[in-house]
C-alpha cells in the first residue's frame, strides 16, 4: 500500500490514519510469506526524538536508534506533538497513532485475520495481565506466547547478551507467532530487535513501550477530551509529578528548539517560491533520460521546481519503477527550488528501498539552500556520499566504484604489533557472519591496534566485537588500542557505557607510541 511518509528531524513517519496502520501491518505480515523478511514497526513521540537526536546537526545522541529509526518498515506518530509539528512543516499527519490505541485494534484485526500475537516484555507481569484481558475481550484472540525476560543493551557483559537472546529467540520462533509487541521501553525494544532481526522468524515486532501498562490500568490514560486535544502529557504529569514534570518540559523544550530552524527555513523558503512563482506551478514532470554507459542500466531523474506533497504524489510511481529497473538512479536537482517534508520523506523512502535492493540513489546539481535544508532536517548524513556536482561527477564516481562487501579489514604487522583498519559498518547482520576465531588467530600473540578511521558506524552488536577483542588481549597479556573513532563511533562507545573499558588514541602515531610506552620499548 503506497502511502505519504514525512521527516521530522531526520526520523520518517509514515502517514497513515490508525486503520490504515492496521491494514498496512497486515500488508507486511502477508509479505514475510514472500520473501522471509522480518519487518519493524516503531510508535515514535517527542520523548523518543529527544533520546535520539542532540542540538547539534550531525551528531545524534544514540547513532544506533536513529539508524534503526530510519530503516524501520513502518514509523508511526506517537503522540499530538508530532502531528502539529507536521502541520507547520507542510505536510499534516492525519492522525497520531500511539501504541496504548493500536495494539487493542491491532489484537481485533489480528483475530479477525487468524493471526497470532506474542507478548514480549512489559514489567513484572504486565504483559500477560495484558494479554490476558485482551483475551477476555476477544476471545477468538490467538496468543501464540507470553515471555518477560531480562535483556541487556549495555555494559561490559554486552558480550553475552547474543547467548541471552538466543534461548528468548527459539521460544518466538517456536510459537509461531505473526506479530510480536515487544514492551521492553525505549531504546531497549528497538535495539533488542535489531540485533535479532537475522533470527527473528516472525513477520512483524512493534516496539510498544509501557502500552502493556496502559492495558491493564496500571498507568492511567487521559480522559478522551484531553487526548483528543493533545493535553495526555498534562495529565500524565498529574499522576505522578515528581517523576514527569522535568521530563515532558525539558523534553518539549529541547524538541522545540531542534525543529523551531528547520519549521523557519521551510517556511520563508515556500514564501519566497510562491512570490516568485504567484501563478499555480504545476509539477513539470519530464521523462527520465537513461544513460548508455558502462553501467547500464541507469537512469536519469528529473526533479519538478517544487519537490512537495503534490509533485510526489504524482511521481512516485514512475521513480520506483525506475529504481526497481535500474543498477543505479541519479536524482537531478538542477531545477528544484523548494523541498518540504513529503519530498524529504520520499526521498528517504527511497534511500531505504534502495538498501533493501542492494542498489544506490545519487543526487546532481543541488542547490546550497536544497543542501541547508537537509542539513536542518538531520539528512544530509544519508546522502552526503551520493551527492555530486553534475553528471559527469556522478558517472565517473559509479563507472569507478568496486564492489565492496559492507564491512572488512585490513591487517598490518610491524614489529610487535598487528593494526587492524576497519572499514565500513559493523552492525548486527556483519557480527552474525564474523569469524571471530579467524580474528583472534591472525592477532596471535602481539600487540593490537584498531584503526577507525574508516568505520563509519557501529551498532550495539557490533561494539561486541571490540569486547571480545579486549578479553582475548587480556587472556594474551597483551595491549589493544583504538585510535582515529568518528564522532558517531566513539558515541556508540558512550551509549553502552563502554568507553572507559579501552584505551582511545587521536590517531595511528600515538597509538604506536603508546604502545611502545606500555611495553617499555
């Protein structure tokens, strides 16, 4: 089911009414039967923005989430603040959608349909008085599972966490399940996913946050007047002051304050469009040119003057085909002058369906004010690699580009010590194919630089790597150091509260000077 997907600093939230959410995670269900994918939905509100993202433009506060954020099969808006922030972006939501709404309407579609839901997380027994009351209510509900286990996201046992998941995996997987609500909180439930998505054999998990609490009562909700006029938060703060009052008013303090540059830019942005062009422009929709090159097939897209909901809408079509058909497709931009949220959200959308086909989307001739406004929307970090000046740029950039598997090293010895130059992304899909005994065999009995230059992200799952490095160095008497981490890497390092467990250099030369000091050479 195609529909409108929006951005709202750098997080896509797709655009659906709570009914069309219902029928587009039955969509997913249907399409696991099809290719064995397992999908993800998340329920993002104000509070999960702000975890994510800091003041700075490029830096977010958990790189791991905003990534899984991104990448998510389906993002809905959890919460008013989100839908009013998408009206003064030009591209209302038409509805928030919360988990404490969705998952009783879900549960009734899902009988309906013969689908089976698993209850995972939720404290003490919250999920299965949950699930419990919702069979009470639908009895011809089928509940494939109820589980509360421990899990783990951080700390020096991080290590261990893959052999926790494994036996809580098995018992999913065992039941049969066609959705899976998984209540462990935010960022939790979200990277608890990710890093089981590989063997995660249900077709749809939904983070769901504290909803089994709200299912039971145990967390009161809002009378329907205060929902309906987005007043919840208000409330909420009502039950339990001392805890939430900072919480919510720093959180809308600090989210205000992150979107307040990107509502103004948009804004004075469309103003200046629809002075210069007063009549109403219709979307200059032109052919796309396609290249005869070496890298055929590849195709040439032309952007309409105003990148909006309207021209999107009218083009979405011919550029997904134009993807599904091509190698590579080249985004022109030399006559765009407006962007508002739904373009940066199809365009995200793209981003996202291109990874899924191992294929890329470039973009040409942007604009300095088209570049700005990435910037303050939080994406030009997606597409920063895939922008050139021109065609030529671009083509020579494609005709040139090896194949390159997403994450490998490469090994150098001098002396006594081995450097390791890690290059790509290590995330839960790379750890799952590493030979970590191959690793360990090729450091041997020496010394042990990691080289990050070239790592441009790392996930929870991928910080494991790291650990098992330090244990084996330990159990060898020997050094590791890391060296040259990107902003994003060494955040990663923060987030699992693992920094402080190695020894970081600034670069390669006092790496090895430091491990000349520690071995007294």
């Amino acid at each position: 089911m195609a529909h409108e997907t929006i951005v709202i600093l750098g997080i896509p939230i797709d655009n659906l009414s709570m009914a069309e959410t219902i029928e587009q995670i039955l969509s997913l269900v249907e399409a696991y039967g099809r290719d064995g994918r397992a999908r993800q939905v998340a329920t993002v509100n104000v509070d999960f923005v702000v975890n994510t993202l800091t003041w700075r433009l490029s830096r977010p506060r958990h790189p791991e989430l905003l990534d899984i954020l991104r990448k998510a099969d389906l993002v809905t808006p959890d919460g008013m603040p989100m839908v009013w922030t998408s009206r003064l972006l030009g591209t209302p939501l038409e509805e928030r959608v919360t988990g404490a709404d969705l998952v009783p309407r879900l549960a009734e579609a899902a009988a309906e349909h013969g689908k089976s839901i698993y209850f995972l997380g939720g404290k003490g027994d919250a999920g299965k008085r949950a699930a419990n009351k919702l069979k009470n209510q639908i009895p011809n509900l089928k509940i494939a599972g109820i589980d509360s286990p421990f899990v783990r996201i951080e700390g020096e046992t991080l290590d261990a966490a893959l052999d926790e998941d494994r036996a809580i995996v098995d018992r999913i997987n065992r039941s049969g399940a066609d959705i899976l609500l998984i209540g462990f909180g935010n960022p939790k439930q979200e990277v608890w996913f990710e890093r089981n998505r590989h063997r995660l054999q249900v077709p749809v998990s939904i983070g769901i946050g504290g909803t089994y609490e709200f299912i039971v009562g145990s967390v009161a909700r809002a009378p329907e007047w205060m929902q309906k006029y987005g007043l919840e938060w208000l409330f909420r703060i009502t039950q339990d002051p001392a805890r939430l009052w900072k919480r919510y008013f720093v959180g809308f303090f600090k989210f205000g304050m992150m979107i307040f540059p990107s509502i103004v830019y948009y804004r004075f942005k469309k103003l200046v469009f629809h002075t210069i062009h007063r009549k109403a422009v219709e979307a200059d929709v032109q052919t796309p040119a396609v290249i005869d090159a070496e890298v055929q097939p590849l195709k040439v897209v032309p952007l309409p003057r105003a990148f909006d909901a309207a021209s999107v809408e009218q083009q979405r079509h011919a550029i997904e085909t134009d993807l599904s058909l091509s190698n590579h497709c080249i985004l022109d931009f030399s006559k765009v002058e407006l962007v508002d949220s739904s373009g940066l959200g199809f365009l995200l959308s793209l981003w996202r369906r291109a990874g899924t086909q191992k294929k890329k989307i470039y973009m040409i001739e942007l604009s300095a004010a088209i570049k700005r406004f990435f910037e303050l929307n939080r994406t030009f970090d997606l597409f920063e690699n895939q922008i050139f000046n021109n065609l030529d740029d671009a083509l020579t950039r494609i005709k040139n580009l090896a194949p390159l598997p997403p994450f490998y090293y490469v090994e150098r010895v001098r002396n006594q010590t081995v450097t390791l130059n890690l290059v790509g992304s290590l995330d839960a899909g790379q750890m799952a194919g590493l030979d970590m005994a191959a690793v360990e065999t090729l450091i041997g009995n020496r010394n042990c630089i990691l080289n990050l230059k070239d790592l441009n992200f790392v996930d929870s799952s991928g910080i494991v790597f790291f650990l098992k490095i330090q244990k084996y160095m330990s159990s060898q008497d020997k050094t590791c150091l890391l060296c040259s981490l990107q902003d994003n890497v060494l955040q990663m390092f923060r987030i699992t509260k693992l920094n402080r467990l190695f020894t970081i250099a600034t670069d390669q030369f006092a790496a090895e000077k430091t491990i000349t000091a520690f071995n007294g050479q």
